[in-house]
C-alpha cells in the first residue's frame, strides 16, 4: 500500500467521522431551532441538515455562531459541512 492510499483512508476516515456527528432534521426543525435560538433557550453545539424536498439547509452550531446557509446539491450541502 502506497503512503497517498494511507493518507486517503486517514482523510476519507476523518470526513466520516465528522458527517457522523450531523444531526438530520426535517425542514420544519430549522425555524423552530432559529427560534429557539433567538429566545435564549439550549441549541446543541452541533450541525443541522434538512431536505425540504427542492433544497438543502444547513446550520453550523458548533462555536454557537448558528450559521445558516441554503444549498441546491447534496454535493454543495456535504462540501459546505466539511468546510
């Protein structure tokens, strides 16, 4: 096995790991955490995605910034979430 095909599983390894710990909501669950969020009350420090059937939504939680970002692919929601 070459070094690039170690290197590889270690990133492809990291990725998954980090795709494991989003949290899948549905499109209704996003206003409702904006809300939550805009009332004081706990947002865990996490990542959010949602499908609501044309786009994807996608929140960023883990430093409490709660930023929100709408995606036309799966690609671009994936990229965005492992930027």
């Amino acid at each position: 096995m070459t070094c690039n095909m170690v290197w590889l599983r270690q990133a492809l390894a990291e990725y998954q790991n980090r795709l494991n710990n989003v949290l899948l909501v549905t499109a209704a669950e996003i206003p409702a955490l904006e809300w939550r969020r805009d009332n004081g009350y706990y947002i865990p420090k996490a990542q959010f995605m949602a499908f609501d059937g044309v786009k994807y939504i996608v929140v960023d939680n883990r430093q409490g910034q709660f930023g929100k970002e709408t995606q036309e692919t799966l690609h671009d929601c994936l990229h965005w979430l492992l930027a």
